[in-house]
C-alpha cells in the first residue's frame, strides 16, 4: 500500500516536471523567435539567451517562479526592435515587463491585452509610436504603467481606468492629445499621475481629485484649459502639484490651501487671475512656489511669510499691486525672490535684510519707491540684484560694497541720488554693473578699476563730474562701456586704448574738450 502511494507520489512528480519543462521549453522558443526579430543581433547581453541553455536560470534579464516566466526585465540593453512578435500568448504568468530605455520602435500590438498577470509594465524611454490600445484596461492586475518618453498619440484611453490597482501612471513626454478621461478619477490606489510634455487639451477632470492617494501630480507643458476644479483640495497627501505650462484660467481655488503636504506648487505660465488666495499660508511645507507668468492681481498675500521653507518665490510677471510684505523677512531659508514685472509700490522692507540665503534677489520693473535699505548689505551670498526700473530715490547704501559673490548689479532706471560708493569696488566677481538713468552725481571713484571682470559697465544718464578715471583702463574684459550723458569733463584717458574687448563705447554729450577713435564699432561723439 505505502509502496502503491509512493510510486503514484513519483508518478505526479515526474508528470509535473514534465509539463513544467514542456510549458518552459515553449516559452523559451517564443522569447527566441522574438529575440530572431532584434535589428541588433550582436548585442553581447543576449549571447545567453540559446536553445541549449536553462532559460530559468541562464538567460540575462529572466526571471522565473515554479520554472515559468515570471519576470522579463532587458531594460537599457541596446535593443533595436519591435514589439509585433512579442510572444503575448505564450508568456502566461508573465509579472513584471521592463522594456525600457531601448530603441523598440513602431506601435504597442492589441495583444498586449492578453498579459492579464502584469503586475508591472514599463517601455519608458522608447520610439514606440501610434496610440496607447485601448486592450491595456484588461491588465486588471497592474500596479505601475510607464510609458513616459515615447512617440505616443492619439487619446489615452479611458480604458486605463479600469485599471483599480494602478499606483502608479506615467505616460509624460508623449505626443497624446485629447482630454483626461474622467475615468482616472477610479484609480483610488494612484500615488502617481504624471501626464506633463504631451499635447492634451480640454479641462483637468474633477474627478482627478477624488484621486486621495495622490502624492505627485504633474500635468504641465500641455493644452489644457479651464478653471483649476476646487476637488484638488482633497489631495491631503500632495507633496507635487505641477499644472504650469498651460492654459488654465479663472481663479486659483481657495482649497489649494488645504494640501498640507505640498512642497512644489507651480501654476506658472498659465492665464489665471483673481488674486492669490491667503490660504496658501497653510502651505507649510512648501519649499516651491512658482506662481509667475499669469493675470494674478491684488497684493502679495503677508500669510506667504508663513512659509518658513520656502526656497523659491516666484511671482514675477503678473499684475500684483499694495507693497511688498514685511512678513517674507521670515523666510530663512529662501534663496531666490523674483517679485519683478509687476505693479508693487510703497518702500522695500528693511526685513529683506534678513534673508541671508538669497542668492538672486529681483524686484526691477515695479513701481517701488523709498530708498534703498541699507540691510541689502546683510544679504552676503547675493549674487544677483536687480532693482532697476523702480522710483527708488536717496544714495545707494555703502553696505551693497560688502555684497561680494554679486555679479550682476542692476539699479538703473530709477531716481538714485548721491555719489556712486566707493565700496563697489569690493565686488570683485561683478560682471554687469548699471547705474544708469538715475540723479547720481559727483565723481566716478578710482575704485571701479578694481572690478576686472565687468564686462558690462553703464554709468550714463546721471550727473556725474569729475574726469574719467585712468583706472578704467584696467578693465580689460569690458565690451560695454556707457558713460554718455553726464558732466564729465578732461581728457579721455589714453589707457582706454587699453580695453581690447570693447565693442562698444559711448562717451558723447560729455564736456570733455576732445574725442578719440579706438577699437571695432566705437561711438565717440560729441554732440
Ligand atoms: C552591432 O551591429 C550593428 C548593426 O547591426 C552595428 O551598428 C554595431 O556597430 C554592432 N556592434 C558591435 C559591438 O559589433
Ligand atoms: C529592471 O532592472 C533595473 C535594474 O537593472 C531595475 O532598476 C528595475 O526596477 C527593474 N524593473 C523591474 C520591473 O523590476
Ligand atoms: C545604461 O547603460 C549604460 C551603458 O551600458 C550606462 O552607462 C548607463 O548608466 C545606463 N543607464 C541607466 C539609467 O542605468
Ligand atoms: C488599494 O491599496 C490597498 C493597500 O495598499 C488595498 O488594500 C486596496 O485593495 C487597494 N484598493 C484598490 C481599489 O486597489
Ligand atoms: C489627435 O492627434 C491625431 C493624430 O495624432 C489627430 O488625427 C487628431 O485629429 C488629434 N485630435 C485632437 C483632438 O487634437
Ligand atoms: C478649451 O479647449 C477645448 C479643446 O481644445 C476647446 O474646444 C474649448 O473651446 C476651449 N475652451 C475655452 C473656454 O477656451
Ligand atoms: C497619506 O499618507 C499617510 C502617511 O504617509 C498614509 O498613512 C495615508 O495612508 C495616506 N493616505 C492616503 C489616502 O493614501
Ligand atoms: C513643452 O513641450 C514641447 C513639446 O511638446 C517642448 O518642445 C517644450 O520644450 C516643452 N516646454 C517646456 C517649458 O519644457
Ligand atoms: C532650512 O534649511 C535648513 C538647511 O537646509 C534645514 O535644515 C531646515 O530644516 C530648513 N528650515 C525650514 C523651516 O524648512
Ligand atoms: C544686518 O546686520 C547687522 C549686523 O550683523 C545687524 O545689526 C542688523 O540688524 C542686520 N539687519 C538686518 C535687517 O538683517
Ligand atoms: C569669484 O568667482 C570665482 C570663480 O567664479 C570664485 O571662485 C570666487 O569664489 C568668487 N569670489 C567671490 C568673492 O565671490
Ligand atoms: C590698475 O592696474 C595698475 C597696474 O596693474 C595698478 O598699478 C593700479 O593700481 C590699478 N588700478 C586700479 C584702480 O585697479
């Protein structure tokens, strides 16, 4: 009896071997068969892949459970090829798909539909073309989708919503029009939703925000138009919200300050106006916020000075107006602050001071009056500083001298008076230097001499006197030199024959007594 169930025990085991090499040696043949079709046939990677060896355990890139195929994973392999006789029907317990980074082109056949086991399909970073079939809604099982950076077009189908265990969706930098299919609004386990750089059109679905386990939305650089659907303010778990590059209008809703774990907000380069809703204070998170480029109006929220880990404000580029809040004097940590091209007015707060992270601080093109605060000369890691086209009156303080990684320092166009500091000539790495268009006056000091690497230096339209100081002659990188209408008076120094770089000097409506002729595309005239 124990000997009839042993021989009947080997009996199974040996049937199951046996089926199992038979289904496995079928497999095999049909990776080969495909594998024939690759325009590449010497890439050395697949030497493993031959009809003598064990393809469970030999083959590069496959992996299999209970000897079947359970994992297909050539990602960045070289590959030249296709997908039209990819063994679809004959890869049953097929998971894990990684095709990626390769060179598969043409289109994604139907078939693919019968993979119903994927758990993970990837063919990122292709030259896959034609559209996304509809068949991909009965991959029932899948968690993750990438077909970002291929030639898709046409629609995403609405199929894709069937897919309820998708955390992940990625099919960005494709050339898919269309609207978003309110269907995604199903897809509760979606962590990820990345449809940016493709060409959709119509409205963000409401629906995107029933999507409650969201954490990264990026949906820029489309077509897309439309109001942002307040539903967005659902998404407590948003750490990414990126809609810029597209055009959207209306208002910004009010709910988005309620994504509490946002970091990035960027609505840039959209036409949105109405005013920015002082919710956004809520935003504590929020190290990114780039709101520029829209019709926003009304004032620079003061609960914006809540934003304690901001690093990038950028609103520059609309119509905001009121005066610029002493409240951003918190942000610590901000590195750039870009508030320029817009309507602002009133004084410049002295608690910019306080800032001692920025690096690029840009207000020009405002309507900013006052004078300017002498705690700039707190803000040690500037390297830009643009003020230019304000109303800004009064001397320009000492302290800018103590700026010294400043390479670019831009005050024109404003109503400065007083003499120019002697301290810039600290500002060993500056570049651009323009102080033109101003009610400066008295002397140009030596000391600009010191600033080897200007190569644009622009002191006209003020009323400067004094002679032109011989020390400009070693200003060898200069190609811009403006020093037109002011009152200088003397000789043009002989050493400006030095400045071998300059395309372009501009030395007329000046009292000096005589004129000289140097260098390529030189103007000096005297009117
Ligand atoms: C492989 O073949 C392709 C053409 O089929 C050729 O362009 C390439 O240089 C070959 N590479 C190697 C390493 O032989
Ligand atoms: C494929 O392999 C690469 C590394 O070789 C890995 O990063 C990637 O996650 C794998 N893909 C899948 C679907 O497991
Ligand atoms: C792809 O492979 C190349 C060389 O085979 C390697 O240099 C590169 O780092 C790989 N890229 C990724 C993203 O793994
Ligand atoms: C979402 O994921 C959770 C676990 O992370 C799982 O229990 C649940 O079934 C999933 N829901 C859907 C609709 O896939
Ligand atoms: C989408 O693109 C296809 C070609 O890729 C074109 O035939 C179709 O008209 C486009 N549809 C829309 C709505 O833009
Ligand atoms: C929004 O875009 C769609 C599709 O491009 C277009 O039909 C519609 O007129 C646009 N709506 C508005 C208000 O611009
Ligand atoms: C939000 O994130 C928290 C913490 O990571 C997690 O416990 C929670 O399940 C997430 N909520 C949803 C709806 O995914
Ligand atoms: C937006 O996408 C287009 C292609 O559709 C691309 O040429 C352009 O560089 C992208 N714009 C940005 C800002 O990335
Ligand atoms: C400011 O930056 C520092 C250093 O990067 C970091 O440790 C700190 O947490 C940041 N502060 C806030 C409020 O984010
Ligand atoms: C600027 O620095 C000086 C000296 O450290 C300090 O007394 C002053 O309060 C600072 N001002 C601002 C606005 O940061
Ligand atoms: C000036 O620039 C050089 C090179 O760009 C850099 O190494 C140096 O630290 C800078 N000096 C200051 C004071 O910023
Ligand atoms: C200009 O260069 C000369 C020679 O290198 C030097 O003696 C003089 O001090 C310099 N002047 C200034 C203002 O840099």
């Amino acid at each position: 009896m124990i000997s009839k169930i042993f021989s009947l025990l080997q009996f199974f085991t040996l049937l199951y071997f046996l089926t199992v090499t038979f289904a496995s040696t079928e497999e095999a043949t049909s990776l080969l068969k495909w594998k024939a079709t690759f325009k590449n046939q010497n890439n050395s990677l697949f030497a493993s892949w031959t009809p003598s060896s064990n393809s469970c355990r030999d083959w590069y890139g496959v992996i299999c459970f209970n000897g079947r195929v359970n994992m297909l994973n050539i990602t960045n392999t070289s590959v030249i090829g296709t997908l039209d006789d990819f063994p679809f029907s004959s890869l049953p317990f097929l998971e894990y798909l990684d095709l990626s980074m390769n060179y598969f082109s043409d289109t994604i056949p139907p078939d693919i539909g019968k993979l119903t086991n994927l758990i993970c399909l990837d063919l990122s970073s292709n030259q896959i073309s034609g559209t996304v079939p509809p068949q991909i809604g009965s991959l029932a099982k899948l968690q993750s989708l990438h077909m970002f950076d291929n030639h898709l077009n046409g629609f995403i189908p609405e199929e894709i919503g069937h897919l309820k265990f998708l955390t992940e969706l990625d099919l960005s930098f494709n050339t898919l029009n269309g609207s978003i299919p309110a269907s995604l609004g199903n897809l509760n386990n979606l962590t990820i939703l990345h449809l940016h750089d493709n060409h959709l059109s119509g409205s963000i679905p409401e629906e995107i925000g029933y999507l409650w386990s969201l954490t990264d939305l990026r949906l820029y650089n489309n077509s897309l138009n439309g109001s942002i659907p307040a539903s967005l303010g659902n998404l407590n778990n948003l750490t990414i919200l990126r809609l810029d590059d597209n055009q959207l209008f209306g208002f910004i809703p009010e709910e988005i300050g309620y994504l509490r774990s946002l970091t990035h907000l960027d609505l840039c380069s959209n036409t949105l106006d109405g005013s920015i809703p002082t919710s956004l204070g809520n935003l504590i998170s929020l190290s990114i916020l780039y709101l520029y480029d829209n019709h926003l109006s009304g004032p620079i929220p003061e609960e914006i000075g809540y934003l304690r880990s901001l690093t990038d404000l950028w609103l520059y580029t609309n119509s905001l107006n009121g005066s610029i809040p002493a409240s951003l004097g918190n942000l610590n940590n901000l590195t750039t602050l870009r508030l320029d091209d817009n309507h602002l007015f009133g004084f410049i707060p002295e608690e910019i001071g306080y800032l001692r992270s920025l690096t690029h601080l840009d207000l020009c093109s405002n309507t900013l009056d006052g004078s300017i605060p002498t705690s700039l000369g707190n803000l040690t890691n500037l390297y830009v500083l643009y003020l230019d086209g304000n109303h800004l009156s009064g001397p320009i303080p000492e302290e800018i001298g103590y700026l010294r990684f400043l390479t670019d320092l831009q005050l024109y166009n404003n109503s400065l008076n007083g003499s120019i500091p002697a301290s810039l000539g600290n500002l060993n790495n500056l570049t651009i230097l323009r102080l033109d268009d101003n009610h400066l006056f008295g002397f140009i000091p030596e000391e600009i001499g010191y600033l080897r690497s200007l190569t644009h230096l622009d002191l006209c339209s003020n009323t400067l006197d004094g002679s032109i100081p011989t020390s400009l002659g070693n200003l060898t990188s200069l190609s811009i030199l403006y020093l037109y209408d002011n009152h200088l008076s003397g000789p043009i120094p002989e050493e400006i024959g030095y400045l071998r770089s300059l395309t372009d000097l501009r030395l007329y409506n000046c009292l000096h007594p005589y004129s000289i002729q140097i260098g390529r595309n030189v103007v000096v005239t005297k009117k």
